[in-house]
C-alpha cells in the first residue's frame, strides 16, 4: 500500500503531520506539500516558473508551488511510485459548499482523483487545530473503511473523491457519518480597503457568506448536527438539467 499526502496549509502544518499519522501502518506514506500556505488557490499550476522540491528533516517533500502542483510533481516527476491513495489534509477550516471550489485541500485530492487515484480531502470544521487529535482518529477510520471498499472493488473501477468534514470536537470520533451533498452559501461578504502605515490602498478579499441552502442532506447541516461529513465529488461540471434548454437554444438559432 502505498500513500500519497498532500494539503494546501504547507508542509509545516499540523494537520499534514496530523494525516501522516493517520496512516501509521497502513503502507509507505509520500508526503508532497507546498512550502507555503496556499489555502484558496483551488486547482491551480504554476505554469510559468520552475518549481523547486526541498526534503525536510522528517522526510517530508515541499514544492514552489500549489497543492495541485506538489501532487502533479508527485505523480508525473518520476519521483514515486504511482500511490494507491491519495489524501489530502487536515485542513485549518471547514470546505463545505461552494468552498469547496476554491479549496486547495479539495484540490490537492482532486489533482489525484483525476490520475485516476482514489483521493479523500480532510478538513477540520474549526479554524485553530482544536481537537487535532481527535479528528486524526476520525480520518484513520475513515482512511481504513474507505481502503476496504477499495479493496472489495473490482480492477478499473473508476476512483472516487471523497470530502470529509470534521467537527472540531474532543468527541469527533464518537460522532455518527452522513453521507451529505454540498450545501451553497451566499456570496462573499464585500472586499475591504485598507491603508498601510505609508498610506497606500490595499484590499483584503472579504469573508465567506452565510449559508444558503444547509437543507437536511448538506455538509452544512450535518456538521451542525454534529456529525462527520462525507460528500462524494465528482469533476463533471455540465450543467446536465439544462442541457436540453440549451440545445433547445441552438436549434431555434
Ligand atoms: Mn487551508
């Protein structure tokens, strides 16, 4: 068995170090990880500068670049052998809805998903690493369960992608799992000018908005049931139930 373990908070963070615990005797573990927070740069490559890779004390790898960038090295470069799983995580913050969009953790596991390697983002649903230890239990099971089924599944199924939210609780691995699709938020809240000491105008992006849709069924209201999220993913993003009305469109041209 072997591991691949990225994330989008850089190779510093807790939660890398977290997962890389998670999977102790599960297999070989690869750790591919960016050298500096890249939270919210989605499925970004850098394509117009080289990327340089640095190995850390403790063996871990640490890239120039995205989250999509450190797992598209770890599997293209020559570097490792293909994993059998890629996992990305533990994110500092839930990716629930539409965040999802714009996550690097989602990402990093979507860059695996789309080698064709079955991949699960983490995400703890608190800012501040609270009950680290804690949602490491979760993902382990979760890591394990999720290793069965690929094991019961036949050659050449097409891997999954799976979205893991985690309550920031002391008791995350005595909560139930639900099964959830994505809820939506509203939009972000607006940008906010601010000066520097010299007094030039910059802008901070604004907060996340409220949510939205959190209907039974969501990652949203699951996490406020205080349950463990798990949303399947998939990268097909054809607006199917309009199709017709659009080809509808064509025809009258
Ligand atoms: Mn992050």
């Amino acid at each position: 068995m072997r591991i691949l373990i990225a994330n989008d908070d850089g190779y510093l963070a807790p939660g890398i170090a977290a997962l890389v615990q998670a999977c102790e005797g599960l297999g070989t573990v690869d750790v591919f990880a960016p050298e500096r927070n890249a939270s919210g740069t989605s499925n970004a490559l850098t394509l117009h500068q080289p990327l340089s890779l640095h190995t850390a004390a403790n063996g871990f790898n640490y890239v120039s670049g995205t989250p999509s960038d450190s797992v598209h090295l770890a599997l293209t470069a020559g570097l490792i052998p293909k994993p059998d799983l890629v996992l990305s995580g533990i994110n500092n913050g839930a990716n629930m809805g539409d965040d999802t969009l714009y996550s690097g953790t989602v990402a990093a596991a979507t860059e695996g998903h789309l080698f064709g390697v079955p991949a699960i983002a983490f995400s703890l649903v608190e800012k501040g690493w609270q009950h680290l230890d804690a949602a490491t239990r979760v993902a382990r099971r979760v890591i394990e369960h999720a290793l069965a089924q690929r094991a019961s599944e036949g050659q050449g199924t097409r891997p999954w992608l799976l979205n893991v939210n985690i309550p920031a609780r002391a008791d995350a691995d005595q909560l139930a799992w639900e099964v959830t699709r994505l809820g939506r938020r509203h939009a972000s809240f607006p940008a906010e000018p601010q000066r520097n000491p010299r007094g030039d105008l910059f802008y901070w992006i604004g907060s996340a908005g409220a949510a939205l849709d959190d209907a039974e069924g969501t990652d949203f209201h699951a996490i406020r049931e205080g349950r463990v999220s798990i949303t399947p993913l998939q990268v097909d993003m054809t607006d199917h139930a309009r199709l017709p009305a659009w080809q509808d469109w064509v025809r009258r041209r």
